[in-house]
C-alpha cells in the first residue's frame, strides 16, 4: 500500500503580539539593569566621597598640630594659602595658587567639574575662617566643644565660574540661611537652611547622594546628614 505523504504546512511566524510581547520583557529587563547599574554607581561615588573627606580630616589634624593646635585659614589672604594647601602639604606635595588641589578634594558626587581643579568640599566658615584680611583669627583645636557634633568639612561649593579659587575654599555664612554669627547657645537648636542646592548658586551644603550631605565631623568621623537636619550646634563650636 502507498503511503500518504502529508501536505506541505508553511512554518508558523512570530505574531505581532508575541513579538510585542519579547520587546516589553527586553525593555523591562533593560530598565531594571539600569536602574541598578545607577544606584550601584552613586553608591561607590558616595563612598568614595566619604573616604576623601575622611583623608581630609587627617590631614587637618596633622596641619593643626603642626601649627600648635591651632587650625588652618579658609583662606590666608587672597592669592595665599588655604585650608586645602596646608592638608597637601602633610601628604607630602606642595600646592600654589592656581594649581589643582588633587582628586581627594574633588567630590565624585558633583555632576559639573569645577574648572582648575579647586576643592568642591567646603570648610565651616566659623572654623576655617577666612583672614588675616577678614580680621578674624581660627580657633585652637581645645576651643572646639562637641567635637563629635561639629561639622568642620562637607560636601559644599559656591560658583562655578573661571577662577574661583578663592571661593571654594570654605562656605559662606550668607550662603547658610540662619547660621548665627554669635554662636548662641539658644538657637543650638534652630534647623539651618540649605540655601541654593545648585552647584552654580551661592555657597551652601550640597545634598548630593539622596538628598544627603556629606560630613566630616572634628573628631574625625564622617557620616550622611539628611537635608533638614543640620543644626546650628553642628556648625557652631563656641557653647
């Protein structure tokens, strides 16, 4: 008996709706990588930013030590030494003006590079404060009360035009809405605001990584501090 060959059956296609179907599970998938690359990313740039602030604070304390307890100038005079010349220098390399401060003052965080290379981490402007042609004087070490509270260095910026040298050196107190020049016990308390968020404003705190700061603290530690949560107390040291 002859057997029956069966009929030619074209092969079946994708359809349109299977083929929508694989587009959206790729574009989910993508998504879902890049969401993640992103975080994991900002997350080593946060640790990396929190690693420079913490050989930031090394280096102030050797500078303050070599200086007989006594801290460094924001800036020393315009065209001098700042606070960022004196911790180079105990990691054995000179700074002079015009010249990069190194990648261990640079934020990873910050989304525009300052131009020259300046710090885009701020000193506190009670602390690293700016003289002698700003008549005020730094404090010694022993003066610092709560050392453990104090914010010294922190994720902070003020322009970001050509040859602002001067400003990165330290914040500003008109650039921290409600910081109080008289260092009052009473208002150790009193939320401080952030001023301009933006890398281009006036100087102020930068939140950075989740809406968070950066700080390095005198005693040497360094933690995340929240927007809305820096007090007086952790800027004022004199109470």
């Amino acid at each position: 008996m002859k057997s029956k060959v069966p009929a030619y059956q074209p092969r079946r296609g994708f359809t349109l709706v299977e083929i929508l179907i694989v587009v959206t599970i790729i574009a989910v998938l993508a998504a879902i990588t890049f969401s993640t690359s992103s975080r994991m990313i900002a997350a080593a740039k946060n640790t990396t930013s929190m690693s420079n602030l913490r050989s930031i604070g090394v280096g102030l304390t050797v500078a303050s030590s070599d200086n007989s307890g006594v801290y460094p100038y924001g800036i020393a005079d315009w065209y001098a030494k700042t606070w960022w010349d004196d911790v180079t220098a105990t990691q054995g390399r000179k700074t002079s003006w015009g010249e990069k401060a190194g990648e261990s003052f640079q934020s990873p965080l910050r989304i525009i590079k300052r131009n020259g290379g300046y710090p885009t981490y701020g000193g506190n402007p009670l602390i690293l404060v700016d003289g002698p042609n700003g008549k005020r004087t730094p404090p010694r070490v022993a003066q610092i009360n709560r050392p453990e509270e104090v914010i010294i260095v922190t994720d902070a910026t003020q322009n970001g035009g050509k040859g602002d040298w001067g400003e990165a050196a330290t914040m500003v107190l008109w650039g921290i809405p409600g910081l109080d020049w008289g260092q009052s016990e009473s208002n150790a308390n009193r939320y401080i605001g952030t001023g301009s968020n933006e890398d281009n404003g006036s100087a102020s705190i930068r939140y950075r990584y989740k809406d968070s700061a950066n700080c390095l603290f005198i005693d040497g530690s360094v933690s995340i501090k929240k927007r809305g949560t820096i007090r007086q107390k952790n800027l004022c040291f004199a109470y």
